[in-house]
C-alpha cells in the first residue's frame, strides 16, 4: 500500500491516489484521494478494501507518518492485521508498488488532456486492462489468480465467448473451480519461487557482505539538502550511531543517542564507523 502523488487537483479537489497491490495474484486496486491524512487512508481501506476483498494477513507501506500514525496502528491490532514497513530510502524494500506507480504513470500520461486536470476518469480503465493482462511474473491475469476466470471485455461482447456446458451441478461447479483455482495457485508459486531465486542470485553477486553487530557504531548515509549548501561539497554520512538491535539480516535498528528517535535503516545505508 502506497500513495501516489501530489498530481494536478482536479475538480473535485483529488490530488493523490492510494494504490494498494496484491502481492500473489498482483491484483491492483486505486482510489483517488484529496489529502493523505491517517484518517482519510485508513476510512478508504475499511470502506473500500476490507469491506470488498476481507481482511488482509499482512499490510506493507513505507514510513509515511499516516501509515505510522496511532490511529492505523490501532486500526492493524484491531483487524489482526500484521503490519510491516519499508526501511528509509530504500525504495527497493517495496519495489512491486513503486514499479505499479511507474505503470500508472505511464498509463495516464498517453490518455489525459493537455491540462492534466482530468486524470481520475482514466483510473478505472487502467485498472481493467491492467486486471486484464497477463503479468510477466506470474504468467496469469491478475483476474484469473483472483477469480480463476478472466474479465469479460468489450471485445468478448462484439465477438460473443464460446457456448458454455451449463448443465453442471451446483457441487461439480465448486468442485471443479476449488480444483482449478488450487491448480492455477501451486503453478503461479512454482513460478514465482523460480523467479525470486533468480533476482536473489542477481541481487547477492552485488550486494555487500557487510554485517554489524549489537552495539557497535556505524556511519548512517542521510542524504539531504541543507539552505545555502552546495549538495555536492556536503557529507551525506552522519554518526556515530549505535546498533540497537538486528531485525533481519539486512534490517537494523539504529540509534544515535538516548536522547534521539530509533531508526530502521537497512544495511545498504550503513558503514562501519572509524575516527576521523
């Protein structure tokens, strides 16, 4: 679950658009929104998620402060819904939905008037093509992992589907979707397991070997613009900081004092710490 924006506010007053994506069947749901507040995301994702598709296992966002605010966290424990987050600059740890914004970017920007003041009624058609196509990943339509059918489209209308048996029972129908929807499942995971092991490979002939322990000080790389610095003349990396915990093998809980705020971070943001 991610947000999407500020894009050109348009008539209504929408300004952002919540994007939230199936991990598994890759489904995409998008709502325009006209502020980003804790309130207003987590209203849509009762209204319009749960309410629709059920109760979620697992809930991935960034560190926004409407995701990490007090009222989504009581929202999370009240739906037993586990809640994790992205490390901080590190779009990376959420890569499936940043991928997704580019997609709908890509898609709007063909379709939209000069003005750009019109994008929310392009929304819904990206969503049914997008539903529509087979992802690359998973080898299905989004719709078929879902429903184990596809979506009938206009084309479908003019050119008419085959003539269908309906003489099947109540039992054998369920029967046979339960049969077919398992089938489809444990062969998207094959593919999916295969796929993962590849960009893994790729991604650990690359990445550092780098591993910190408990307690031990570390630079921390914090990119920002300071007023009246030239970026390029600044240091990025600020420290000591302290490691206060290990959460996974590339995830860490930083600190720089007692008296500053904990930080999650990953390890691609962290050097071990010398004197200068």
């Amino acid at each position: 679950m991610d947000i999407l924006g500020p894009l050109p506010t348009i008539t209504s007053g929408n300004r952002y658009l919540l994007v939230i994506v199936d991990c598994f069947t890759k489904w995409v749901e998008a709502f325009p929104l006209k502020n980003i507040k804790a309130r207003t995301v987590a209203k849509v994702f009762v209204s319009q998620i749960i309410s629709k598709h059920g109760v979620p296992l697992e809930v991935h966002t960034d560190q926004g402060k409407n995701f990490e605010s007090k009222l989504f966290a009581e929202l999370m424990d009240l739906l037993g819904i586990r809640k994790t987050r992205t490390t901080a600059l590190h779009p990376q740890s959420d890569g499936q939905i940043e991928r997704q914004h580019q997609t709908i970017i890509n898609y709007l920007a063909k379709y939209i008037s000069e003005n750009q003041k019109d994008w929310d009624r392009w929304v819904p058609m990206f969503l049914l093509a997008y539903r529509s196509a087979k992802h690359e990943i998973t080898g299905m339509t989004p719709a078929e992992l879902y429903f184990a059918r596809d979506l009938r489209l206009p084309l479908d209308l003019l050119v008419r589907s085959p003539p269908k048996n309906e003489s099947q029972s109540v039992g054998g129908f369920v029967r046979n979707l339960k049969e077919k929807l398992e089938r489809i499942h444990s062969d998207v995971r094959e593919r999916m397991n295969v796929k993962s092991s590849r960009v893994k490979s790729w991604y650990d002939r690359k990445a550092r070997r780098t591993l910190f322990q408990e307690g031990e000080k570390v630079w921390f790389y914090n990119p920002r613009r300071i007023k009246g610095r030239a970026p390029k003349l600044q240091s990025n990396w600020e420290g000591p900081f302290l490691i206060v915990r290990k959460l996974r093998d590339v995830v860490y809980c930083i600190q720089r004092s007692s008296r500053h705020k904990k930080k999650i971070v990953h390890a691609d943001r962290l050097a071990s710490f010398s004197e200068r």
